[in-house]
C-alpha cells in the first residue's frame, strides 16, 4: 500500500484519501475534467450518429428509471455503503443541526429560489428569445426539479467529499419521508396546478434500487467480511478494490445519458444553453447556502458536504416523470428536467473539486 501523495490538484481534490491508499486509478481521477468533457461529447456523438444503442438502451426502462444507468449508480453507491459502520447510524441520526440545514434548504429555500431565479431568466431576461408558453413550460421544468432533492447521485458527491455515509444515508432517509407528503403541495402552488400526483413506482423503484439494495448489500458484504478476515483487512485490502469503481461508474454514466439525449442537444443547442443558465445558478446558490449554513453552525466537513450537495442535486427521475405526466413528453417542461441531467453531473463534479479545496474550513 503505498502512501506516496499526488500533486495538488483534480486528483486530489476529488479522492485524497483514496489516493493514500491505493494508486490504481490516480490517471483517471487526476484529468477528471479532460474524461467527463470526453465522455459528453461520446455520448452526444453516440445519440447522433448511432442512434440505436440509445434506442436499444431505453428499452430497458421502468417507471422513468433507466436500468442501465441505476445499475452503474448502485456501482457508484456500494462502495459508499460499505464504509458505513452501521452502529453509527444512531449517532448520524442524532446529528439535528446536520438535518436542520438539509430540511431547511431543500424544502424550505430551494423551491422558492429556483422558481424566482428560473422566473428571472425565463421570463424576463430571455423574453425576445423564448416565445412566452414556451419559457413558462421551461419555468414549470425548473420548478419539477427545484421540488425534487436528490436520492441516489447524492451518495456519490458525499463519496467523493469523504462525506459521512452514516448521515449522507439517514439525510437522503429523512428526504424522502418529506418529498411524499411536501412535493405535490409545492409543486401545486408555485404552478398553479391542481391534478399533480407523485408518480409512486417511480419514486418507489428508485428508493429501492439507490438506497435499499446497496444499504443491504453493504450492510451483509461488511459484516461477513470482517467476521472471517478481520477488520484491517476490510479497510486496507477490501475496500481498496473498490477505490476507481465510482469515477468509473460516473464516466460511463455520462455517455449514456448524454447518448440519450444527444439529438435534442444538436436540435436546441440555444435553448438548452439558456435553461441551462438559471439551473447553474441555482445548484451553486443552493451548495453554497447549505455549505456556509453548516459552516456558521461549526458542523465538520463530512457534514458539511453531503448538507450541501443533497440540495444542490436533483432527484431528476422523479422529475422527468412528473413533467411527462403533467405537459407531455414533447413539452418545454420535459425538455427543461432532461437539461437539469445534462447540467447535474458537470456541475456537479465542480461542487465536489470546490468541496475537497474548503475542507480546511471546517472543524475536525
């Protein structure tokens, strides 16, 4: 095991620890941007010019849920899982001020604020752009995801920030409890419209495939592990074997869901650049407000980070779902959640390299 450091730097901001562990994949956590620019450009390439494996992929969907892409998530999870100890589930529990700032944030700020910043851009700035239906769909696709918090890819950003699992597992918990009672009462009153319903298989399945199976999985994989090769063991030679899964994991989830949506990428290049400008805004207002929240509290950093990326990311199936439900498949509001996928993963990845350089703000 080698214990040698990397420059600073991409690599080192995304996976420090990993990085003392093990060497295996520092290539590809050290030009990170280059392979997700890469990737991007693969998968529009992929939808394109061979549109059928797209086509062939989509087949395999349920509910709004692309297996494929949930089986290379639930990839990018496990890892996380395992280093949960999970007697220390109580004590993430009781970690109040921690769950105050997610609660707070994603239902009580977070809806509010993209629906004004998307208003903002939408409706008043891009007005000689957008035709005014249109931009009012695009707002309507802001607000589905504003409305929704991230369920699965959250375990992922907290991995990668050495994010407690313990508390990054009971906050994502605890958020779904709220989205079944406060999702359709926000969503109807900053739209305006009466006959929403939360698309229960939809919400069901991905619980079930981003929390459950990799929680039980986890849960069994440790203790076995460490019953019959002890614990050293698990944390120096397991676990090791597992230290490029997630970057992996997150490159090929890039082309396939850039591949899905690559011809709308070529047919509104201009729209999708200008939704994409309030979403942006939106998922770094949001990290920063959660983050410097947890900050002024003196929470430490493994608190911090997962605070903030839960409300920074979207739980975009859900999303994506209700859109088609309510306006159409081929509506601005399925147009504008399917961009939110587009900007999470990048954007994203840019909140976890911004993370990893602040860690030094925070308390131990």
């Amino acid at each position: 095991m080698s214990n040698k450091k990397n420059k600073p730097g991409i690599a080192a901001n995304i996976s420090a620890n990993e990085k003392e562990k093990s060497g295996g994949l520092g290539f590809f956590e050290k030009y990170l941007t280059i392979w997700v620019a890469l990737c991007i450009v693969a998968g529009v390439l992929i939808g394109v010019y061979l549109p059928q494996i797209p086509q062939t992929l989509d087949k395999f969907t349920y509910a709004q849920v692309s297996i494929p892409v949930a089986i290379l998530i639930w990839l990018m999870i496990y890892p996380m899982m395992l280093k949960i100890d999970f007697t220390s589930i109580k004590n993430a529990a009781k970690q109040k001020k921690g769950l105050a700032v997610t609660c707070g944030t994603n239902w009580l700020i977070k809806p509010f604020t993209m629906y004004a910043i998307a208003y903002f851009f939408l409706i008043i700035v891009f007005k000689n752009i957008i035709p005014a239906d249109l931009a009012k769909e695009y707002l309507a696709g802001a607000v589905l995801l504003g409305a929704a918090p991230c369920t699965a890819m959250v375990f992922v950003w907290s991995h990668l920030t050495d994010g407690d699992p313990a508390y990054t597992l009971v906050q994502v918990a605890v958020n779904d409890l709220i989205l079944l009672v406060g999702f359709v009462p926000i969503v109807a009153l900053l739209l305006g419209v009466t006959d929403v319903s939360v698309p229960m298989d939809t919400l069901l399945l991905s619980v079930v495939l981003f929390v459950i199976i990799p929680f039980i999985a986890g849960y069994f994989s440790r203790t076995m592990i460490i019953k019959k090769k002890g614990l050293d063991y698990f944390e120096n030679v397991f676990l090791a074997k597992f230290n490029g899964v997630t970057v992996v994991g997150l490159l090929l989830t890039l082309v396939i869901l850039f591949a899905f949506q690559g011809q709308k990428i070529i047919d509104n290049p201009l729209h999708i650049a200008l939704i994409a400008i309030p979403l942006t805004i939106q998922t770094f207002f949001i990290f920063f407000l959660a983050y410097g929240w947890c900050k002024a509290w003196k929470l430490p950093h493994n608190v911090a980070a997962p605070a903030g990326m839960i409300g920074a990311s979207n739980f975009f199936e859900l999303s994506v779902a209700v859109a088609i439900s309510l306006f159409g498949l081929n509506s601005g509001a399925a147009l504008a959640t399917v961009v939110g996928v587009l900007v999470e993963v990048p954007v994203m990845l840019a909140l976890v390299a911004i993370a990893n350089k602040t860690k030094h703000w925070f308390v131990k």
